[in-house]
C-alpha cells in the first residue's frame, strides 16, 4: 500500500531505526509499502523510516529492480567527492555533501541472509549512502558543516539560499583572523595610551606608554601585512568565499593600517612626554 | 552465624560485599577473596595512560577498607568451586591460593553459607595470536590500559612515540584486538586522549592516529547506537562518531577481526570478508573477555565445570541459555536475580555472570568469522546487579532460604557512561550518554528496543567535569567514607 511521505521539516524520521530480525509477515508488509511508494513517487531510493516503519530497511531502484537492503553497514569507503542530492524529504531541493564513491557493503537479503556487495560508481554509492543515513537519524541536513547549518535551514524555509559546502569554499575557521585578532589588541591598547594624558600620570609612566606605541605601530603595520598575503593565499584556496575576496581583505588592511596611524600620530603628539 | 564469601573485589563485589556487610553486621560473616591487594577506578586507567594521573591516583589498598568493615579479606584466587561439599561433609567450600599477605602459593579451603561469583573476566591476550604472550599475559607488540599497572606501561610506551614523533613520522593504532570484544568505549576514549595529548606536545603533526573496531558501524558503542545532542542538534551516535573522527583526522576501520599481531604489525579482517594488514608504531588495542577459568567439583570429586559455568567460563544463573535464532532473543532471557538456577545459595553479578546471548545483531564474515560487540556488563550495571545480589543474600539470611529475591534485570535497567574525549579543565571533553534499558526490549518498544528519550548523550565540557567529578565520588565511596551509601552505583 502506498504511504505518505515524511517531508521536511515534520522531525519524526528523527530516530535510530531498529535493526530488522524477522523476514517474514510484518516485514514483508513493510518491503510491499516501500516498494508501492517508491513506484507511485517514482523514487530510486526509500528507507522505511520515510514513511514511518523505525526499521533498518531500505529499498534501491536498481535496473527497474527493487532491491531491498536490510540492516546495512558501510565496512569501507574510499575517494570521497562532492555530490549534490535532492530527496523528497527536503523537497527535492539540491543540497551538497561529501560521499565516498567506493564503497563495501554488507547486509541481509529479502530471506535475511547476510551478504557482502562492492560499488565503485558515485551515483549508486551517493545513493546508497544518503538513504542509508536515514536508517541512523541522519538527514542531508546532518551532513552539511555545522557552521553553515542555520544558513540551510533557512533556505528550507524559503528565506536565503542554500550554502554551498563543497571544498572550495570558505574554510570554518580561517588562521587570517589571527592576525587580525593580535593587531586589534595592539590597537586597543594604543587607542588606551591616548587616554593617559587627561589624568595626572608620571612622565616615567607615560615614557613607557609611549614606548608601547612606537613599538606596537610596526607590529601592527607587519601584522596587516602578512595578513595580505595570507588572505590572498586563501582566497586562492577558498575561490568562491566571499569573505576571502580581496576587497574584503585591503578593506580590513586598510581600516586597521589607518587607525594605526591615527593612534600613532596621535601618541606622538600627546603621549609623548618629550 | 552465616558465611558469605565474595570471591572478586572489583566494582561488583566490592560493592556486594560491602553493603551485604553493612546489612548484615556483625553477627554473620563477610570474606572476599580477591587476587588484588589494591581496588582500581578502572574508568581512569585511560588518564594513567597518557599520563594524566598516576597510578595511585586511581587505585587504593583494599586492606584498611576492608578491616575498618569488618571483612574477611583474603588476597587470594579462587581456583575452585565444591557447592556440595566432599565426600565427608554437606558443607560447600572454595579452594584459594594466596597471591599475598605473606602466603603466596599457599591453598586453603574456605566453606560458605552463600557464595557470590564476582571475579570479573580474564583478559584473555591469547585470543589473538601475537596479542598476548602465550601464558594468558599481555604480550610485547602492544599495550593495553585494562589495569593500571597497563596504564602505566602504555603512558611509558606512549612517551617514547611522542618523543620520536619529534622528529619522524610515527602511526599509532587503538581499539579492539578481537572480533568478539567488549569495551570499546576504552579504546575510544583513550584514543582521543592520546589525539588530545598529542596536540599538547606539538607532535600531531607526525602522528598517524587510526581506530580499529569490531563494531560495524561508528558509534555502536557496543549497544546498536543512540542518539547524541551535540551544538544544540540531535543527530546519531553514528553520525556523532564519524564527526568526531573526522574532525580530528582520525581515519578508522570497522568490522575488523584482528587476527594476528606481530612487530609493528596486525593482520586482520573484515566484516566483508576481505583481509588486510595495518602497520604502527604504538598500539593499544583491548583483549577479549573470557570466564577466569574456574573449576567446579561435585561431592564426589567428579568435574562439574560445564554444569556450572558457560562454554566461555562465565557463571549460568537464572538466564533462558536456549540457543535461539536472533529473531526469537527476548528482553526476558536475561537474568533478573542472578541465582545459579542448580545451587540456590550461589549467585554471579558483573561480568562473571554469563549472558543469554550477544545485545547487538549478531554478525559474521563470509569466511564464518564472528564479528561484533559482546555484552557490555561493567560500570553502573556491575554495581547495581552487585547491590541487588547483596541485598537477596542478606534476605535470605535473615529470612531464609525462601526470601523474595531482588532483581535487576539489564533489560530493564539504564545505564549512564561518561567518556572521555581529552583532559584539562578548560580544554576537556567528553561524551555523556544514558541508554534505557541496557539490553534492548523489542516487545516493548517495537523498533529501536528502546525508549529513545531516555537514549541520548551530548558532548562538551561539562562531560569532561562530570567524569572527574565520578572519579573522585566513586573512590570516595569504595573507600567507605563518610555517606558512602548515598552515592548511587
């Protein structure tokens, strides 16, 4: 009989399904409402958790066959790509993910014997792998970079687009934001030093301000420096991130080398007890 | 006066014999024998392995414990079993040999009223060619930290890797030294303590960290999985554990049978049938379990071992053992008062007793190559099947031989573990996961087994604080301190 299809965002296929032990009576009952669905949606692919039954089962269109797969593991997997999928859960929206293309398998055939199977093509092994990861409460969702997680979510929810994950884009944690995060210390600290004059402080102490200045403006200058350089060899590696375009980057250089200035000049003029 | 004696003093009979001795007080006798002089927190033993906490850190002497109970210790093995006595008394008795208190190899012959099987498992090396050393030992191409005195050994071995991996390339290999292992948490743990550790010392960069499981799939744990919530998501443990490993280049094998460990060197194979060899440097991967090789005798001195105990020589209490067909495994066929269904004043609990059968799906190689978890039956369940068999002795001394029994079936009972991922206090993490019950009850809940809200775990520091904070709670109370009863198993 043909069921209905969970459909994001009903959270019910939220489960780990339960491994199937018995291939005969309710199982077959199972098999037959898969297969049904499958026909009357036209899928390639349906595991029994998207349309309600909490087992480890899983349908593959393969030839215009349907073959069922019941309580399959992944032992190995090899070459990963990025593949770009649709489900009806999500709508058929395309989503990117990483899959392996070479993969060995086990699982119980329609009688429940145990059978081993390697695929080598990135089609059927995307395939296999995306409805294999119902069967684990794991949608394409779950697949995408936590970091740009809310962005998908809000895309499925028809406000922005979905974010692009393959490896070409931007990195989670870029090592640029170091240099950054030390010169924005350093400028704290000078922009502190111009403070200093407006309270009754020592010429000694005021010295030592002043000494931190001249020293913390060529660090800061270096620093935007080497930052240039290594945002240029990321947005080499990232191409399509757009906080590694280049204007981005001579504009953070830019806003930081100036306010060194400023602070610099203003240290001169004010800090310095000479 | 009745005589209990309690042979194991490890979580389960240490706290079966000191609970049954507080119930019971000093008009009946407790003894434990025990071939240990000190009690181990063995959930620590990863942190003595990279060096983390030293060895006194997580064991104590069991002497003064026991003396300020008033308990019978006896730093002994047991050897053998005669629940009817000999030919010339009714009386059932233990053969011991001394491991110390100044009697080593010394046998003795200590009866009992009631007798509790609590010597946890051999670690049995040998199962694996190579992994042990031919006498039942841990064997020199590997290390483990089952016990501290491993854990201290592994730190050593570790130590020289990090040094190495100053200047070279080095690859280092954890996890399960056998098909039917238990006990992967360990492993897990203790692999990402190393990756953790590693970092510390700036060698990650020269280490190759790989994982080797008989689970078949990532974060079965040895339970068929649960669900994890990790940055305020749900996801699977599967899904939890590829992350993890993943995030920390962490490359892993599963389904694998080791099958052969030489210098530097394993063989294996995999649930797929196809063999292969991995190389290291370092490796720690854990032993299976087995029974400790107790005999038993009737009263006329005939072997009765088989009656007795389970093919792999853990203790048949009131389990179903019919062999069965997966698809037939109930959640009743596990024990629930732990009684040897032949010798009522017997009882086993930890992991000496003997399971009905595996938790998760059984499987095998095309080669006929048994590959998956066995039971887990530490930690919390060992403690809570301990109290509850305590707790039934001492009724049945107090009332008789007819007293309602206490149970604790592990198909009705959760269980909590904390595993560690990384030591520091601002830096530490770790997984804290909860599991109802601990073996699965499809009639009860048709699918999973389980009741998926009370199946969960999440990752983070406050788990890293929660498991040292247990291990400090669980020490205090093994020691019998103070309120000791009111910390939970």
């Amino acid at each position: 009989m043909v069921q209905v299809l969970k459909q994001y965002p009903d959270e019910s296929i939220n489960v780990n399904a339960g491994p199937v032990r018995n291939f005969t009576g309710s199982y077959e009952q199972m098999l037959e409402d898969i297969i049904d669905t499958m026909k009357a949606h036209n899928l390639d692919s349906l595991s029994a958790i998207e349309i309600g039954y909490a087992y480890q089962l899983m349908v593959i269109r393969e030839h215009n066959k349907y073959i069922p797969y019941a309580n399959p593991r992944v032992i190995t997997q090899k070459n990963p790509f990025d593949s770009t999928e649709k489900t009806s859960y999500f709508h058929n929206i395309p989503i990117m993910v990483k899959r392996y293309q070479t993969l060995s398998i086990v699982y119980d055939d329609r009688k429940g014997n145990m059978q081993t199977k390697q695929i080598n093509d990135p089609e059927e092994a995307a395939t296999f792998l995306r409805t294999l990861d119902y069967l684990f409460n794991t949608t394409l969702i779950d697949r995408i970079p936590p970091h740009q997680r809310e962005q998908a979510i809000k895309a499925l929810a028809g406000k922005g687009h979905m974010p692009d994950t393959s490896d070409a884009f931007c990195p989670p944690e870029s090592k640029k934001v170091y240099f950054v995060s030390v010169a924005d210390k350093l400028l704290f600290f000078m922009f502190i030093s111009l403070l200093l004059p407006l309270f009754s402080i020592s010429k000694s102490t005021l010295e030592g301000w002043y000494t931190f200045d001249k020293i913390a403006f060529p660090i800061v200058i270096i620093l935007m420096i080497g930052f240039f350089f290594y945002a240029q060899y990321e947005a080499k590696k990232y191409k399509q991130c757009s906080s590694c375009q280049v204007g981005n980057n001579i504009g953070v250089m830019v806003k930081r080398v100036v306010a060194a200035s400023a602070f610099a000049i203003g240290a001169y003029l004010f800090v310095n007890p000479n | 006066m009745a005589r209990l004696v309690v042979m194991g003093g490890g979580v389960s009979g240490h706290t079966a014999a000191t609970f049954a001795k507080k119930w019971l007080g000093d008009e009946h006798e407790v003894v434990v024998v025990t071939p240990n002089s000190q009690w181990n927190w063995i959930p620590s033993n990863i942190w003595v392995g990279v060096g983390q906490m030293t060895k006194e850190d997580v064991v104590f002497p069991l002497a003064p414990v026991y003396e300020k109970a008033g308990i019978d210790y006896r730093q002994a093995k047991a050897v053998s079993i005669h629940p009817e006595g000999k030919t010339d008394s009714d009386t059932p008795y233990i053969t011991i040999e001394y491991t110390g208190q100044g009697k080593e190899g010394q046998t003795e012959e200590i009866t009992y009223d009631y007798l509790i099987n609590a010597t946890g498992p051999k670690l049995n090396f040998d199962a694996t060619p190579g992994l042990g050393d031919g006498k039942g030992q841990l064997g020199e191409h590997t290390v483990s930290v089952c016990t501290a005195d491993h854990a201290m050994h592994a730190n050593l071995e570790l130590q020289k890797i990090f040094e190495k991996a100053k200047t070279q390339k080095q690859k280092i290999l954890v996890g399960t030294g056998h098909g039917m292992c238990t006990c992967q948490g360990a492993a897990f743990e203790y692999i990402f303590n190393i990756e953790h550790e590693a970092k510390k010392a700036g060698v990650r960069d020269n280490l190759e960290i790989k994982w080797i499981s008989n689970e078949s799939f990532l974060g079965d744990f040895g339970m068929g999985g649960l669900h994890m919530k990790v940055g305020g998501y749900v996801v699977s443990s599967k899904l939890f554990a590829e992350s993890l490993f993943a995030e920390r280049d962490v490359p892993w094998l599963i389904g694998a049978h080791v099958t052969k460990v030489e210098a530097g060197k394993i063989e294996y194979e995999l649930l797929d049938g196809s063999t292969g060899e991995e190389e290291f440097d370092f490796a720690m991967l854990i032993p299976p379990f087995a029974g400790v090789g107790l005999k038993a005798y009737d009263k006329n001195g005939e072997d009765m071992t088989d009656k007795i105990f389970a093919p792999n020589g853990f203790m048949k209490v009131d389990a179903d053992y019919t062999a069965k067909p997966y698809e037939e495994w109930k959640a009743s066929d596990w024990p629930r008062t732990y009684q040897n269904p032949d010798y009522k004043n017997m009882f086993a609990c930890g992991i000496a007793f003997a399971p009905p059968h595996l938790i998760s799906k059984p499987m095998k190689s095309p080669n006929g190559t048994p590959i998956n978890p066995t039971p887990p039956r530490t930690g919390m369940p060992a403690g809570i099947i301990g109290k509850a068999v305590a707790h039934s002795i001492c009724d049945m001394i107090k009332e008789g031989e007819n007293a309602h029994l206490h149970e604790a079936s592990m198909a009705e009972m959760g269980a909590a573990c904390v595993a560690s991922a990384g030591k520091g206090a601002f830096d530490g993490t770790a997984a804290a996961m909860t599991v109802y019950p601990v073996v699965p009850d499809f009639e009860k809940y048709p699918g999973t087994g389980r009741d998926t809200d009370y199946t969960f775990g999440e990752i983070g520091l406050a788990g890293h604080w929660i498991k040292h904070i247990l291990h400090h709670m669980f020490i205090y109370k093994a020691k019998l301190k103070p309120g000791w009863t009111l910390i939970p198993e």
